[in-house]
C-alpha cells in the first residue's frame, strides 16, 4: 500500500535519474520543431495516409486480438490441463522474440513460398505485401499483451461470486457475461489498451512482412523510417504524432481502470 | 553505352534546436517570459549540453579505427577490402555500416561517427560535401541496374512482363539512389521503339514495396515474395541461383563515389582506407564483385 509520508529526498534523487533520462529524449521530439510547423508537416500526405492506415488496421488487429485472446485467456485462467505450462509459454513468446524474427517467421509461414502461404497461393489469396499482412503482423505481436492480461483479470475474479451465481440459476454464458467479465474489466481493458499501443508501435514484423507502401502498407512507424531518409520534419511530426498517441491511450487507460475497478472485500 | 544520372534532389536542412538556432528564434514573436518558457527555455539548453555531451563521448579513444558508412549494394565487396585492409595493416580495424545511401547520408548529417563514406551516387555525397561534411568525393566504381525475378517458374519471363496487370514490382524508395536509378530506367524504357509509351507508368502501378535499400529489393525476390525487383547487377550476381537476371538495355550506370568525413578521429587512416578502395587491390576486389 502506499505510503502518506514524505519519501525521503535520497529516494527523489535516486529515482530522478531515470525520470530525466525518459523525459529527456521525448521533450526534444515535442520540442526541435516550433507547434506550427509540427501540424503542417502532419499534413503532408504522407502523415494523413500513414495515420488513417495506422488507425484502421491497429482498430482490426486489436478487435482480433479481443475475439480471439478471450476465450484463450480463460482457458489458461480457468482450467488446468496437460500442456498448459507449455501453451502458456507458447503464447508469451511472441513478446520476448525480435518483432523483425515475427517478421521473418510470418514469411515462411505466410509468404508465397511458405508454409501455408504456398497453397494460399494456389487459390489465388496471397497476403504479403498487403494491408491484411499489416494487421496479421500486428496481431502476432500484439496479442500475447492482452492475453496476458486478460489471463489476469480472469484469475483475479473470486470464483465463488460465479458459483453463487449458478446456484442462483444463471447459466455459465451468462454468469460470463454478467460476473467474470465485469469485475475483470479493468484488466481486460488495460489488455486491450496494451496490445493497440503495441500493434501502433509495430515496425519490424511489419517491414519484413508487409513491405512499405504508402497507403497500403506504410503505417506511422514505417513512415517515420521512410521520411528519416528523405524529409526529417515530417519524420519529428509523425513521431510527436506517435507519443501523443501512446500518451492518450495510457491516460485513457488508467482512467478506466480507475472508474471501472471494483472494490474488494 | 548510357551516361551517368546526376539527379539533384530536394533534402531538408539539418534540424537544430530553437534554442540554439538564431534563425528561428528571431522569428519567434516577443512574448514576455512566462514561467514555461523559462523551463521551456532551461530543458532546451539542457538538451543540447546533454547532446554535446554524448557527441564528444561517442568518440572512441582508440585511433586505429576506421569507420566506414557504405551504400548497402557494396556489403559483400567492401567486407573484403576491409579484411585486406586489415591484413595489410597491423592493430588497424574497419567497422563496416551498410543501409542505404540515403540513410547514411541523414546520419552523418545528424553528426553519426563516421570516418569515410561511400555513395551508391553522387548526388548524396556532393551535398554532402557543399555541406562541408565532406571532402572531396572520388568516383570508385560504376555499376547498373538490373531486374531480378525468382528462380524457378517464375511470372515474369521478359521486361514486357513488367507491365502487366497483377505483377507484384518491388523497387526501392524514391530517396535511395537505385530508386532513383530505377525510375530513370523505366523512364527510357517507355521510349519510343522500345517497349512504348505508357510502359513505365503501368510498371509503376505494379510497384507492391518501396524498400529502404537494394538489398532488402534483392531478398523480396528471393524469398520468392515479389515477382520481381529492380536492383544493381552486382546484386542480382551476389544471389546466385537463387534469381534469373533479366537484363537492363540502355540502363542507366550508377556511379559510386567515396570521400573523407569532416571530423573523422583519424583523418589519415581514413585517407589510407580510401586510397585502397581507389588503389589496384580494391578495384580489382571491387571487379571480382561485379562493378566496373
């Protein structure tokens, strides 16, 4: 629990260190440009396309990440089985690898020549190079985090509340629905926050898999690799661009969490 | 055979912090010095201390280093110069980083540690140079462009295959220089008598990727991911088997050039790795790789 007294100043010194040194490089990306000049090269097309990709596909791949991940969660959270130790490693391991191994991993999967991707192929559905490569990049690399913390929420839900529950006749989908995922909401919802913060910030997966093309496959980060090399202030707007992103999701997710946790006996 | 491109391109200047740019803090309106722009005023100049700072810190104290900023298409070969440059010299050693041209060149501008640099181009190091980041740039090797597709049964048979519709065409962005290569290839493709009018807009509708080097073109192809890329021909050559080349006619020659950074820590022993990169010993490395 936290404390009411004054931490001691020893303490405030030792910390500081770390604090300056986040702070450092996020003030010079907000501050090397002058406001105006930071909104107009958010303008430029190259911004507006890469910002509307960038939305549209981390929307798809977190939805996916929530549909697909839940049942998941519960499963490990609820149930104990043979291979549980193993799966749960399984699905934590796509946080640990490098995102441009996903990235190349995806390929030999996916790609034209890949595992699966060759008879793809064959139907005439192939994926690399397109926006569907962008969110499967971002779904790979994103859903372990809401996984993880959707495994959570569950576990920290009293399971005698759900029993109490059934005995009063409702059934498992409902005690679901109207118990589990309620009081583990703030842990599903800093799990959905994580994982689109974390498909936003995808770049290494993506570029290996996805290829870079504006519009199509060009998101934020991609776009700041791009205009590094040719237009360095649109590259500093779409960073700016990028952390005030990441710094609305973080509030709004501790809002939540907040507003909707619930008090435990 | 063909000229050399030249092709003069637009490039932002280097960014400065409004602190420490007069330029940009005349045009600031007087305001009266509220509370946060003091501390707006107190973080900026401590950030350029700190960046001053690790500036003189990323220097090495070692001199018998030498650090080369190489376009990506020369990898193979300048990883042998560096080893014979090694071995001739005693205690003395070459740090290689290849990426793109262009990369490079943002890099040295945003003050990288760099001793000696090598363009896929010209016009990346002569601005460098009108910069006063460079010394005079030498032309060391020319290469040109060709268009690889994945061995085996492949979609594309012939440069007319570019053309049509459902091609997956990977190439390299507009900023690095087989990018720009590329498009001045296409460009004179789409000639009369050769393959007309129209040819190269209808490539440029197949483009799939715009990729950050030539050799990132290279390994879409050989990953069989692209039905074809336009890269160097010492590229298509370091892929072996792996892709069928499809030759370039009056492509365009990429003319490579190399120069001494301003600042280099060990001037000399930059000026003897470049003096063997322009030597016999290099050039004949550099046409066993293909350049010319």
């Amino acid at each position: 629990m936290a404390s009411a007294e004054r931490p001691p100043a020893a303490l405030w010194l030792a910390s500081s260190v770390l604090v300056v040194y986040i702070t450092l490089p996020l003030a010079a990306l907000l501050l090397v440009l002058p406001p105006g000049e930071l909104l107009e090269h958010l303008r430029s097309p190259m911004a507006l396309r890469a910002l509307w990709l960038s939305v549209k596909t981390t929307l798809v791949a977190t939805l996916l990440a929530v549909l697909l991940g839940t049942p998941l969660a519960y499963l490990l959270a609820r149930f104990s089985f043979r291979g549980r130790d193993v799966l749960d490693t399984l699905v934590d391991l796509p946080i640990t690898i490098p995102p441009v191994v996903a990235g190349v991993a995806l390929l030999l999967a996916f790609g034209r020549r890949g595992l699966l991707g060759r008879h793809l192929d064959v139907l005439g559905a192939s994926v690399a190079f397109t926006t569907v490569a962008v969110v499967m990049a971002q779904l790979l690399i994103a859903s372990p985090f809401f996984v993880k913390a959707a495994r959570a929420g569950f576990e920290s839900v009293d399971t005698r509340l759900e029993a109490a529950a059934r005995t009063l006749g409702a059934s498992p989908w409902r005690v679901f629905w109207t118990v589990t995922v309620p009081l583990a909401r703030p842990a599903l919802l800093s799990g959905v926050v994580l994982a689109w913060a974390r498909a936003l910030s995808e770049f290494g997966a993506t570029m290996m898999f996805a290829g870079n093309f504006p519009g199509r496959t060009q998101t934020l980060t991609l776009a700041v690799m791009t205009a590094l090399e040719s237009d360095l202030e649109t590259a500093v707007a779409v960073s700016a661009l990028s952390l005030g992103l990441a710094l609305v999701a973080l509030v709004a997710a501790k809002r939540m969490a907040g507003r909707w946790s619930v008090p435990r006996a | 055979m063909t000229r050399p491109l030249a092709v003069a391109h637009r490039r932002p200047r280097t960014l400065s912090f409004r602190g420490a740019s007069s330029r940009r803090a005349t045009r600031d309106p007087p305001t009266r010095p509220t509370r946060s722009r003091v501390l707006r005023l107190t973080l900026v100049t401590a950030l350029v201390q700190a960046a001053t700072l690790t500036g003189l810190a990323a220097r090495p104290a070692s001199a018998e280093t030498v650090r080369v900023f190489a376009a990506s298409s020369l990898t193979e070969a300048f990883r042998e110069i560096a080893a014979a440059h090694e071995a001739a010299r005693p205690g003395m050693k070459v740090e290689l980083s290849f990426a793109g041209t262009q990369v490079l060149r943002t890099q040295i501008e945003q003050g990288a540690p760099a001793d000696v640099f090598a363009s896929a181009d010209l016009a990346h190091s002569e601005a460098l140079a009108r910069a006063g980041l460079l010394a005079t740039p030498r032309t060391f090797a020319r290469n040109a462009l060709a268009v690889v597709v994945p061995a085996g049964p492949a979609r594309v048979a012939s440069l007319a295959d570019l053309a049509r519709p459902g091609v997956r065409v990977v190439v390299a962005g507009p900023a690095v220089p087989a990018g720009r290569y590329t498009v001045e290839a296409l460009r004179r493709l789409a000639a009369p008598g050769s393959l007309g009018p129209g040819f190269d807009a209808r490539v440029r509708a197949n483009v799939v990727s715009e990729e950050t080097n030539v050799r990132a073109v290279l390994s879409k192809v050989v990953l069989g991911e692209a039905d074809a890329g336009f890269v160097y021909q010492t590229d298509a050559a370091s892929a072996g088997a792996r892709v069928r080349v499809l030759e370039v006619p009056s492509s365009v020659v990429a003319e490579y050039s190399i120069g001494v950074v301003s600042g280099a820590a060990d001037a000399a022993a930059a000026e003897a790795f470049v003096g063997l990169v322009l030597g016999e010993r290099g050039q004949a490395i550099l046409r066993r790789h293909g350049f010319r």
